[in-house]
C-alpha cells in the first residue's frame, strides 16, 4: 500500500470525522466527494461510486459511535427520539444499502446529489425557535419522526452516508428539536443507520477493506475532538457551517452529473 494512498485517505478521513462530530452529521457530506475527488489529484486510482458509497458506511458506523461516547453526557440525548428514528432507519438502510447493489453508478450519485439539495434547502428553511426550551421538556411528532426516518434511511442506504446529514435539518426545521440536542441525538440515530448499511454494503461485496480500515482509525481519533468543539462554538455557527457545507457538495455533484 503506497504511503501517498495511506495520508490521503486517512486525512480524508479525519477531517470527515472532526466535522461529523462538531455538525452531528456522519461525516459522509464531506467524505463522499472528497473520496471521489481528491485521490486522482495525487496521481491515485479513483474510488468508484459502489466503492466509495461502501467506504463511507462501514466508516460512519465507527465516526458516529465516537461522537455519540462524546456526548453521552449533559442531557443531549433524546432517548424516545433515537428509538422512533432509529428502528425506522435502520429498515431503510437494510433496504436502501442491499437495493444499491443493482443500481447504476450514476445513479448511486443522483441519489446523493437529490439528497444532498433537499438537505441545503432545509437547512436553509425558516426554524422555530427551540435553543430556549429545556431539555427535559422537548417533544416532537412521533409517527412523524419515525416516517421520516424510514424514507430517509432507503435514500441514505443507496449511498452509504446513514443520513446524518438529511437528519440534522429534519429534527431542527420538522421536529423543532434544539440544536445541541440534535447534533448529539442525530449521531445516535446516524449509528443505528450504519448497522444496516454496513451489513447491505459488506454482504453485496461493495466495501474496499483497506481504505475502510484507514478511514476507521482517523474517524477514532477526529470525532471525539470534533463532538469537544461542537460543545463550545454558538449553535447558529453550527448552523451556518453545516448548510455551506451540504450546498456546497449539492453543487459539485450536479455539476459532474450534468457537464
């Protein structure tokens, strides 16, 4: 294994991860296009989109759980939230990630460039205020919550990005939930969603071993620093970086599809 292949990878990785665990996204908003992109500017093979969508979510799984240990503390975690969303998506994934096997390559990117605009468009929505109510005294729609998570976790199966990144806009503009609070619940939910990816994308054959592996170690190291700064920078911030973030990714994405 070449040492340029290792940095770039793990590097990807790292910095996928510290976001995950600051934006309470699974990492796979940035890691996506970074996979697909940087590697054949250093002269590397470019990942395909099975192989990158299969990278992403055996990753996630450990990038996810990282953030979740780092939250587990100051009330963040809404345990009747992470049971609604969390059955319902980890279905979804099962069914997304096993159904990707027969899908296209463009139209594995298709799926993540849809996702992706719906994700840059909620984010950008109008948000009821809820930074102000108490933990302990948060509620939302349960059947809504748990359809959501079902349709979100099909999409997010196809891709391999357990849907942390279509989560956080869902509980902040649908569910009114407050914004610590869903960062760290989404990572939750963003977990459980992995499990069913892992399992579809490992049993069809689309997970490269070692750029997984690499991709694991820097996940480790980065979320539970990413999860440290999310807890000190103001929610609005937190915001802001999340939705450049997503539209700036819808953009790449459309743009190589089309052109």
């Amino acid at each position: 294994m070449d040492i340029i292949f290792f940095i770039v990878v793990f590097a990807i990785g790292f910095i996928g991860s510290f976001l995950s665990g600051m934006l309470g996204v699974g990492g796979s908003i940035i890691k996506y296009p970074m996979l697909l992109y940087i590697p054949p500017l250093f002269g590397l093979t470019a990942f395909t989109a099975h192989e990158v969508s299969g990278i992403s979510a055996v990753q996630v799984l450990f990038a996810s759980i990282a953030g979740v240990w780092a939250y587990r503390k100051g009330g963040y975690l809404n345990k009747q939230l992470i049971i609604y969303m969390g059955v319902s998506i980890l279905i979804g994934s099962l069914i997304g990630s096993f159904g990707s096997s027969y899908l296209s390559e463009q139209t594995v990117n298709i799926v993540y460039g849809i996702l992706a605009v719906i994700a840059a468009v909620m984010m950008m929505m109008p948000k009821k205020q809820a930074d102000d109510v108490p933990l302990n005294e948060v509620t939302f729609n349960k059947g809504l919550a748990a359809i959501l998570a079902l349709i979100v976790g099909i999409a997010s199966g196809i891709v391999g990005a357990a849907g942390g990144f279509l989560l956080v806009p869902i509980m902040l503009t649908l569910l009114h939930i407050p914004t610590r609070m869903t960062i760290a619940t989404s990572l939750a939910v963003t977990f459980i969603s992995s499990i069913g990816g892992s399992i579809g994308k490992l049993v069809t054959g689309q997970v490269d071993y070692w750029p997984a592996i690499i991709m694991i170690a820097a996940s480790l190291l980065a979320a539970p620093f990413g999860a440290k700064a999310g807890k000190n920078i103001n929610t609005k911030i937190l915001q802001m970086l999340l939705a450049l973030m997503i539209a700036g990714t819808a953009v790449k994405i459309w743009f190589d599809i089309l052109v």
